[in-house]
C-alpha cells in the first residue's frame, strides 16, 4: 500500500505590523502666540509708562486705546470687544493670566487641535467683554480673564460630560476659587469673567461632547462661531 505524498509547506506569510494609531496634536502653538502677544502688549505698555512718568493708577496710553467700555461702543469702535482682551494692568495682572492659560492651553489645545482651541478662545473673549459691557458699561475693562475664564468652563463642562469630576483634578477647585475671588476683590470686572464662563461653558459643550453625542465636525466649529458674534451683536445693541 503506498503512502501520499505530504502536503507542501504552506508560503510564507508576510510579517504583518501593527496599524498606525493615531496620535493627538502635540504642541500649543496658538496659546503660545496669545501668551507672546499678551506680554509683547504689556511690555510695550511698561515701556511707555515709564518713559512718559506715569503713576500706577495712571491709564496709560496703550490701555486708553484698548480698553472697553460702552462710551468706546458708542462711539462705533467696536475693534475694542477684542482689543480689550490683549491689555492689562500691570504686569501681575498679565502675569496671572498667562499663567492659567499656559496651563489651560496645555490642557486644552492637544485634546481640540488648534483651530478648535483658537474659536474656543476667541468665543471666551468676546463674551468677557460683552459681559463686562452689560454689567459695568461705564467702567475701563480689560485683561484676559474673561477668556482665560472661558477655557476653564469649558474645561469643566468637558471633563463633567465625559463622566469625570473636576475636582478630582484640581480643575474644580481652580474654578471655584477664582469666581470666589472675583466676587469678593473689589475692582474686578464681574460681568467680564461670568460672560466669559458663559461663553466658554456652550462653547465647551459641542467642543468637548459625551462621547455619546456624536456630534459631527461642522457643529463643533459653528457653535463656537455662534456664541461668538451673538456676543458681539449684544454687546452692540445695547
């Protein structure tokens, strides 16, 4: 009885690697250029201050030609709603802005992309100085914190919707007592930092979504856009 051949070795199968898996954007390159923009602005301002021998509650040239208030507004310079964002009085005031968002950016722009971050910010700002129009119209508003509020709301509605706790993070705590000390220091802006929350917490709702929403790209970058100029028309149609 003869016995069949074995069978021929199976070919060779060709090494197989691992899919590439997508890695998040590194880098802030957006919160970089607005933290060099706010102490290029405030070193120029120093700068000028110093030459011209102003006091500390002196305003200076620089702040006079950026600050908001309604009398600006009323005036048809409306470049201000954003302007106001980029000056600040004195350099500790830039130096705590800056710092939270440093920290928020290296939070935040990784996790949205840049484009992303840059409507998020932008959204937070006008709505700081829309804030600080309707509740101090006659008051020289400026700084960042309306802005720097924004992205800390949006923070805080991202992590709570993907089922975090902020304080868990120190995020919470961060966020409470800054509103707390917005509250009780005289001399700053309350609608400005509450408007800029506001905008930033819709904002940061379709931009930082439970993953069970599936909202689809163009949401994300109109309401953002949106929450934007209805700042700017309420700001302009008091």
């Amino acid at each position: 009885m003869s016995v069949p051949p074995p069978p021929p070795p199976p070919p060779p199968r060709r090494a197989s690697r691992p899919a590439a898996r997508r890695r998040p954007p590194n880098g802030t390159p957006v919160a970089g250029a607005l933290i060099g923009l706010n102490l290029a602005i405030s070193l120029l301002d120093a700068v000028r201050s110093f030459d011209s021998g102003l006091l500390a509650e002196q305003v200076s040239d620089v702040q006079s030609r950026m600050v908001i208030a309604q009398q600006f507004l009323d005036d048809g310079e409306w470049w201000r709603l954003v302007t106001a964002g980029f000056v600040h009085f004195g350099m500790l005031h830039v130096a705590m802005n800056m710092l939270l968002l440093f920290q928020l950016g290296r939070m935040l722009e990784p996790a949205l992309g840049s484009a992303r971050f840059g409507l998020l910010y932008a959204a937070s700002l006008l709505g700081g100085s829309a804030g600080a129009v309707l509740v101090s119209p006659d008051a020289l508003t400026g700084g960042a914190s309306g802005a720097v509020f924004g992205l800390m709301a949006a923070a805080v509605v991202g992590v709570r919707g993907r089922g975090g706790n902020p304080f868990a993070t120190g995020l919470g705590a961060t966020f409470a007592v800054n509103i707390a000390l917005t509250l009780a220091i005289p001399g700053i802006s309350i609608g400005g930092h509450f408007g800029g929350a506001i905008a930033g917490a819709v904002s940061g709702a379709a931009l930082l979504p439970p993953p069970r929403w599936r909202l689809p790209q163009w949401v994300q970058v109109a309401v953002p856009v949106a929450v934007g100029a209805a700042c700017v028309l309420l700001a302009l149609s008091r």
